[in-house]
C-alpha cells in the first residue's frame, strides 16, 4: 500500500517554534531555502532559515528536520551558529516565491502565487515543492476576485525569471503579527529588490515603525526609492528625532526637497531637532511628551498615557506646563509619574501632584551627563528645558541607549555578531518573534518521522 505524505503549507509554517529533540527551544523558523531546477523538476528545500537569540540568523539543512507539526518544527544533530547568508543559486520561499506572478501551463492565465505546499518524499529526508496555491488574474488591489486554486508545481511556468513589480502582499500576510523590530529583521535579509517592494506595500505607519528599527544604509536605502510625496508621508510619521536622524544622513538639497513637503508643523520639529547637536539632550529629544496643563485631571492624564501610540518610555510620565500646552513655548512647571497617576483619585489636579525638584536638562547637556541623570535619578525619560524654562522636549531611554551603543549596533543585532559562533547543539537557545499567521490552503500535516541518517546538502558545514 502506497505511503501517503502529508503536505504543509508554508504559511502555516511561518514563525514556528523549532525544538530539539529534549524540547528545549533553539529559535523560530523564518524562512525556507529551496534550490529551483531545471524544466518543471519541483524546487528542493535545502533548508531552514532559523532565528535564534538576538535575532541572528541560521542555515539548518533539512536533513536535522525529524518532525513537523502545527506550530512546531523537531530538529536533531549539531547546528552550525555560522549567521545565515543566501546564495546565489538559493531562493527563499517566503520572501521571493510569494506573491509571484505566474502562468498556468494549461490555459495561459495569469496568476499570482498566495502560498506553496511542501512534502517529504517517501523513505527520504528530502524535501520538494509539489503544490502551488494561487489566484487568477492579474493581481493588484482587485486581485482577491480573482479563482483560488492549488496545482501542481509543474503546472504553472515564470518561477525561473526575474520577477519585476513583484508584490507583497501574501509575504506580510505571514508576518502581520511580528513586532517591528523583526519585521525589520526580515527586510534586511531580503534583496534590495524585495526590500523596496515589501516598504511599497506597507502602509505609512507600519513602514515608519519598520524604519526606526532598520541600519542606517537600509533606511536611506528604502525611502529614496519612495516617492517625494510618500517619503515626506512615512517621515511625518517617524518619532521626530528619528526623523531627522535620517534627514541628517541626505544629501542637503534632498533634506530640504523633504522637509518643504511635510506638513509645516511636522518639518518644524524636525528642523529644530536637526539644530541641536547630535549627541546632547537636545539631539536626542522627542518633541512630543505628554504635556498636560496645571488644571488637567489624574483621570485625563491616565487617558493620555493609554494611546497606545505612545512608547512605554513617554507614557512612563506627563509634563505639566502653563498653556500653551504644547513644545516649546510652553512654561515648564514639573512631572509626574505614571504610578503616582495610579495611586491619586482621579479628580486629582496634576499641578497638585508634579515633581516640581527635579532639575531639567538643558539642551546642550552632553550625552554622558544625560545617561548620567537618568542613573541617577531611576528615570526611564527626562525633560529638556531652555533658559526661559520652556519644555523643549523629553529624552527617552531608548533613545540614550540608540547613541550609547556602537554605531553598527542595529546591523549586528539583525546579524546576530553579538553573539558567540560556533556549534551548538540542537537546543537550549530560546528564541524570539511572534509566529506569523496568515491562513493557507489546506492543513498543516505532520510528516513527523526521524529518517535515516545522512542526506545530502548544498551548503558547507552541515
């Protein structure tokens, strides 16, 4: 009697747990690495893009894969640390294969790749792509009208081309639900191609949050290859200091190309951050605290603090200031705590309740001397004020430990370098993420099974 093979969708796949036989965690799967072949051969996977600690990357053969459940990858044997890098010859079947633009064999249509379904091939540990999922039509905003249908992967033709225009949206339909930071981790791994069609696809906010967390050469990278129009757009919605951090690092006639196309407030704040130098209290500063007035209430100050577009570092506290309410004009009088918030009645006025003793920064304050302060002090943000005593804006933490770290911190955390290499066994590396979880067609079988030892792999040191 024929063995019958479950098969997995990738997308079920996307951001699973990969164990070690002992249970124990080594990282999230984020990727998978086939090797496309000649004529309409089925591509075989070579491998597991894995994410272990601090977001390094890693190249597990599919010959460790002993088992694959819903959620869940087993693998077995020692796993090589060495950071993932794709080659040549390699295709990474989240990231390129999905959202293709393809033809079915048969009749010629259009269609555009939404998922592929992967299986074990009998008394083998090899893996293939055997089934496509895919709409009909030409793809674009309308392309959910278009007939769904799962084929074989001989029957359609275009995988071997270099994709033009390709799209994006089933590739974040399997990411949606990552932070981000690992959003970021993803498009930095990707071609610069894909990279700037992935940034297309995002809408203005999510890509404002995904740059904030992307190297610097990424992120001047991806909003050149925007529009005028919808870079001044996305750095609207940056963190003003982010923003002109990036602004920063242009070309002057691009800068000011830029800014004279953001709203005028928003390129206002920018343009005063970018006068400060970049390592003081006023280089490093938000201008945009929560600034409430003497007469505000505990109850209005709680209900500032719970936009849930705030970082936890500005919603840790409110400053109170004489109106105009707002940076920099208004007149700096002191702060208050989220927890002193918590402990007060809510018909408390925060005038009653401010910190009035602790000393400001001024703006020049040096970066040593800021990280100093918040030691000193316990403080997750700290308030900037000018020789009038107007707030000018609030340093975060976050924002210290962006300037404390090395420059390339960002570019190594993606990498994972702050890690040690080598070998590790397979386990006891917790991982990080969040699964991604874009529905597919079909179910997510469980091939299971420890095969044989051995198998064969395209890649050295496995």
């Amino acid at each position: 009697m024929a063995v019958v093979t479950p098969r997995i969708f990738v997308s079920h796949l996307s951001g699973s747990a990969v164990f070690d036989p002992n249970g124990d965690q080594v990282g999230r799967l984020r990727d998978l690495v086939a090797l496309l072949r000649v004529g309409a051969r089925p591509p075989r996977l070579l491998g597991l893009v894995v994410e272990v600690i601090s977001r390094r990357r890693i190249f597990v053969p599919m010959t460790r894969v002993t088992g694959v459940e819903s959620g869940q990858i087993i693998i077995t044997g020692v796993i090589n640390m060495r950071r993932f890098e794709q080659r040549a010859s390699e295709t990474l079947v989240l990231g390129e294969l999905l959202d293709r633009r393809v033809r079915l064999v048969e009749t010629g249509e259009e269609a555009t790749v939404l998922d592929v379904g992967i299986t074990q091939l009998p008394a083998r540990r090899d893996w293939e792509i055997d089934k496509v999922f895919v709409r009909k039509g030409k793809g674009g905003a309308l392309r959910r009208k278009g007939e769904a249908l799962t084929v074989e992967w001989s029957a359609v033709t275009g995988f071997s081309l270099e994709e033009h225009g390709q799209g994006a949206a089933s590739l974040l339909a399997t990411f949606e639900q990552l932070r981000p930071a690992d959003l970021a981790g993803v498009l930095h791994h990707l071609s610069a191609k894909r990279r700037a069609e992935v940034a297309a696809a995002l809408d203005d906010d999510r890509l404002a949050d995904v740059l904030e967390e992307l190297p610097e050469d990424d992120q001047i990278e991806i909003l050149g290859k925007l529009k005028d129009e919808r870079a001044a757009d996305v750095l609207e919605a940056m963190d003003p200091d982010d923003a002109a951090d990036l602004l920063s690092e242009l070309p002057e006639e691009e800068t000011e190309r830029l800014l004279d196309l953001m709203r005028p407030e928003e390129a206002a704040d920018v343009r005063r951050l970018m006068a400060y130098e970049e390592r003081t209290a006023g280089g490093l500063m938000t201008t945009d605290p929560v600034v409430l007035r003497p007469a505000a209430t505990v109850a209005e100050a709680l209900a500032r603090v719970r936009d849930p577009d705030l970082s936890p570092a500005l919603a840790a506290q409110v400053y109170v200031c004489r109106p105009p309410d707002e940076t920099p004009t208004g007149k700096y009088l002191g702060l208050v705590h989220f927890q002193r918030l918590l402990r007060d009645p809510p018909f408390t006025l925060v005038s009653s309740i401010a910190d009035t003793d602790l000393p400001p920064l001024p703006p020049d304050t040096a970066l040593p001397e800021v990280t100093a302060y918040l030691a000193a002090y316990n403080m997750v943000a700290a308030p900037v004020v000018d020789e009038s005593g107007a707030l000018l804006g609030a340093v975060t933490v976050d924002d210290v430990l962006d300037h404390l770290l090395p420059e390339d911190w960002r570019e190594d955390g993606l990498h994972g370098e702050g890690l040690h290499g080598g070998a590790l066994p397979g386990g006891g590396v917790p991982g990080g993420g969040v699964p991604g979880g874009s529905g597919a067609p079909g179910g997510s079988g469980a091939p299971g099974g420890s095969g044989a030892p051995g198998g064969r792999t395209a890649r050295d040191g496995s």
